[in-house]
C-alpha cells in the first residue's frame, strides 16, 4: 500500500512539473519576437538613453545632498504646497 502511494505520489509531482513546464514554453515568446522586443527597449535609443542619464545623475545628487544633510527636506516640501 505504501509503494503504491509512493508510485502515484511521484506520477502526479511529475505530471505537475510537465504540465508547468508545458505551459511556460507556450508562454514564452520565440526567437523572432524577443529580437523585436529587445530592438524596441528603451535603452536601444541613444537619445532616450542619455536623458535616463541625466535625470539618474540628478535623483543621485539629491540623494547625497539630502544624505549629507542634517535637514529634514521632507518637512521643507510639505510647506510648499
């Protein structure tokens, strides 16, 4: 009875995986649409490169500054508004 249980128990934990496996290479996409998807990214075009650039090196310069602070620059903005 036990053997039994063991045998069936591992029939279904690999039918399982097969059916995930399955199911994940229909989903994935082909050779020709991940090409497409990867010349159509965002990082491909220089221009749209440069200005993630820019504003990374901007968020970067006020993490330091607010960083090197003893300010709360949060409460600052809060009155502003």
């Amino acid at each position: 009875m036990s053997a039994m249980r063991t045998v069936l128990g591992s029939t279904g934990l690999v039918a399982v995986l097969g059916l995930g496996y399955g199911m994940w290479s229909i989903i994935t996409p082909g050779e020709e649409r991940r090409k497409e998807l990867i010349k159509n990214l965002p990082e491909s075009n220089p221009g749209r490169m440069e200005e993630t650039r820019k504003r990374n090196a901007l968020v970067m310069q006020a993490l330091k500054e607010a960083a090197e602070t003893d300010d709360n620059i949060a409460s600052g903005l809060r009155r502003s508004r």
